[in-house]
C-alpha cells in the first residue's frame, strides 16, 4: 500500500493511487465489521488508558490512513461499548440490519444532501415513502408527513415548537407562561424542550400502573386551561415500556384546546406487531408523533421519524427565511429542513428505506413481534425463579426486576463483572428509590439462553 504522507491539498480529493488504497482500506474493514458473528462486547477505557495506547493522532503531517485505521481498530473501537451486541440489554439498543448498515455506507459515498427537494429530490422521495408507511401505520391519514430528524430529543423539541406556533396561530395566547402537561415519567426530553421553548412543564402522576390517563390529566388541562398548548403521551417509556391511555387523552380534545404529542421513540414501532398494536389506541387522533428507526426498527445511529398529522405546521414553524434560501421557499416542494429545527441534514432515513424496501414489512413485523414473545417468556422465567421479582409484568420488551436483598452497589458491581467478562451489559436501574436492574430485549439475535444465563449470574 502506498501510504506516503502528507498529500497535497488537491490530491485529498482527487483519485490517485494513494486515495484507492485509502478507499480499499476502509471497504475492507467496513466489510469485516459488517459480516463479523463474533464481535465482542468491549468496554470503555480511562482516558489516561487511550493516551497511553494511541497517543495523540492529529499531527501537521497526518500518521497515514493505515495506521490511523488501525489506531481505530485496535485502540479506539474496543473502547467502545458494541451497541449492536445481543447481549447489549441496557438502555435502548440498537440492532440494524446488515441492509441498513451496509446502505450507510452509500449515503455518505454518495454525497447526498436530504435538506431541500432541490438538491435531493430521489433521496427525499424515498424517505417520505417510509415516513407514509409508518403514518399508516399509526391510523394518521394520507396527508400525514414530516420528516428524519437526528433523535428523539429533536423530534421531541421540534414538534413541540410547532405545537406552541400552532396554539399562537390560534390567537391563544396565556395569562402567564405556556405549559406543557405529561406524565411525571415522561423521557427527560420532553423537560429540556421546555427549558429550551422557557414554558413551564406540568407533571402528572401515573399512579401505581405507570399508565398516564385522560381521567389524571383533565384536573391539570382544567387548571392551566388557558395555557396548556400541548399534552405530551408516552408510547413506550424508557424505563418500562409503558403506553399511557392515549384513547382517554384524546378524548380531552373535545373539551381543551391543546396539541396531541405521543412520544414513541421506542415503543411506537410495537404497533408494527399484532400483539402490542391495541395497547396504542388512539394515537391516530395524534397532532403529531416520533418514532426512532434506530431504536426497535432496525436502522443504525441516528434517526427519529418526526410525522405531523397536518405538515403545514411544521412547515409554519420550522421553515427558516434568507436571501439565499428564497429560491427554497419560494418553492411548493417538500423540503425536510421546513420541518423541524435543523437546516443541514443527512439523508438519514435512506438507511431505514433501503432494509425496509428489500426486506419488507412483514420481516419487520416478525423481528418485533419476537422481541415481545421474548419478554414475555423471560419475565415469565423471572417470576418463577425464588429470590426474585418482576417489578411490572411487560407491556413491550422492557423487563424490570430485582434480586432480593441487593442493593445499589450490589447491582453495581454485578454490571461491572458481566462487562468486564464480556457476558453482557447490564446496568443497574431503579424505580420509586429501589434499585433494579432491566433487559431491553430489541436484537433479534438475543435468545431466551442469553438471558437466563445472566439470571443465573446473580
């Protein structure tokens, strides 16, 4: 390989023996990792532990891309934690398919700019293809639309900005400050939007269930009626996977006049199975919802499906004004950069699109409907078992559990151990000041003997 270095400036870009070799190496690589069965677990360094194995890797002259590479390989990538793992259970994970992954590549390779229908009107077709899909699949009707954002924290934030832009389209306007009701266990993003949007939010307990109801939270819309511009409903918590009574909820929207946000970052793709869609009723009335491909749909970091049941107010919103952007403006075609807080953009949702376009929904509804079959049959197993506890019987692929008589820093250093042996990753949890631990069961590829396995380790 031709590794001589520094490059002059034109020579960067331009294609040369030295940039094949450079491509070739990254394919390769690329392909390996893609392919691999037995990538391990890994687990995360101390930064005086990284200094010391790679050194320090940005120079005048550059190190060469073969030696970069293999800095990546053998230093950097095992000091990252394998999100893709099978045994990755913690969090969220993420599981994308090879299709997904592989398609990756060809976005980047492809120079594909996904904000304006101008500049990439075939990558855009594509992704509202998709974004159609899974408006259909969430009751939304044909017109629904909107666009691929970086996260659930964006899609969250965004959606909620269209809400108060629509509650001000309105000619509402609050005695005070606007207010944003939702569940007391709704994800920590639904507070940073409000701390970024500076409106107040209003927490409402679930009681014991978990599940947010229309009857808990009609005192909070009566109080704050003037106020409230939007009501945010969880479609599968983090913590537990829990769906709050989103038919209840909309029902409230025949007496107060609020926005009708349901957050299913990850647990709305479980509507794509017949065993959890009926605990989702209701989230056709939605104003607008997310969903995260690269949480239980299979697509690799990062992309949150942002859909509006009526796009127009997200493009009231979103759609930013300048000298230079007149020619998009002016414009009747659908540009992705109207619709939530973002103006650059990848073509995040080409990933989703390829696997799903090669390997149809059906497959993506076998993959769901196993990760609930699964958490269904460990909890079952956990509920058995003497010394331990089901904290709540799962409604998707969250299971929650104790061991009797641990503690936090017992959870603690059982975590520790399993990664630092490569078993699993596990973390610990908690839940009303009780300490826990959970399996987010997502992969396709973690067994029921995975799991078990990890029970008899405690």
């Amino acid at each position: 390989m031709n590794t001589q270095f520094p490059l002059s400036a034109d020579r960067m870009h331009a294609v040369t023996p030295e940039t094949r070799d450079l491509v070739d190496l990254v394919l390769d690589y690329s392909r390996r990792r893609i392919l691999s069965t037995d990538t391990p677990l890994d687990k995360p360094l101390p930064e005086h532990e990284l200094r010391r194995l790679a050194g320090q890797t940005v120079s005048e002259g550059g190190m060469g891309a073969e030696r970069a590479l293999a800095v990546f390989e053998h230093v950097l990538a095992p000091a990252c934690i394998t999100t893709d793992h099978p045994q990755y259970l913690s969090f969220i994970p993420t599981a994308p398919t090879k299709a997904a992954t592989a398609f990756d590549l060809v976005v980047s390779a492809s120079a594909v700019y996904g904000g304006s229908w101008l500049e990439g009107s075939g990558a855009v077709y594509a992704e509202n293809q998709v974004l159609s899909f899974l408006a259909a699949e969430f009751g939304l009707p044909a017109t629904a639309g909107g666009v691929f954002v970086q996260g659930g924290t964006l899609g969250n934030l965004s959606a909620l900005v269209a809400a108060r832009d629509h509650a001000r389209a309105e000619g509402r306007s609050p005695s005070d400050r606007w207010v944003i009701v939702c569940s007391a266990e709704a994800h920590s993003s639904v507070a940073s939007a409000a701390r970024v949007m500076d409106v107040d939010v209003v927490p409402v307990s679930p009681g014991e269930s978990g599940v947010l109801t229309g009857e808990a939270v009609r005192p909070a819309l009566e109080e704050y009626r003037d106020a409230v511009f939007a009501v945010v409903a969880t479609g599968g918590s983090t913590n537990f996977g829990i769906v709050d009574d989103i038919a209840s909820i909309a029902a409230l929207k025949d007496d107060f006049p609020f926005w009708l946000h349901v957050d299913g970052a990850y647990g709305l793709a479980g509507m794509l199975s017949p065993l959890a869609r009926p605990r989702f009723a209701g989230v056709e009335h939605a104003d607008s919802v997310i969903v995260d491909p690269h949480k239980w749909l299979f697509a690799p970091f990062d992309a949150c499906a942002l859909i509006y049941r009526d796009p127009e107010s997200g493009r009231r919103a979103h759609t930013q004004h300048a000298e230079y952007l007149d020619t998009l403006t002016d414009a009747a075609e659908w540009s992705p950069s109207d619709y939530a807080i973002h103006l650059t953009r990848r073509a995040r949702g080409l990933p989703f699109w390829f696997s799903l376009a090669s390997h149809g929904a059906a497959a993506y509804r076998d993959a769901v409907t196993a990760s609930l079959r699964l958490a269904e049959r460990i909890a079952a197993e956990i509920e058995r078992r003497d010394g331990f506890r089901l904290v709540r019987k799962p409604q998707l692929s969250v299971v929650v559990f104790e061991r009797d008589g641990w503690t936090r820093e017992d959870y603690a250093l059982w975590s520790a151990r399993l990664l630092d042996e490569q078993r699993a990753f596990v973390t610990p949890s908690s839940h009303a000041g009780r300490p826990n631990t959970r399996f987010a069961i997502l992969n396709p590829l973690t067994t029921f003997e995975d799991l078990v396995a990890i029970l008899d380790t405690m």
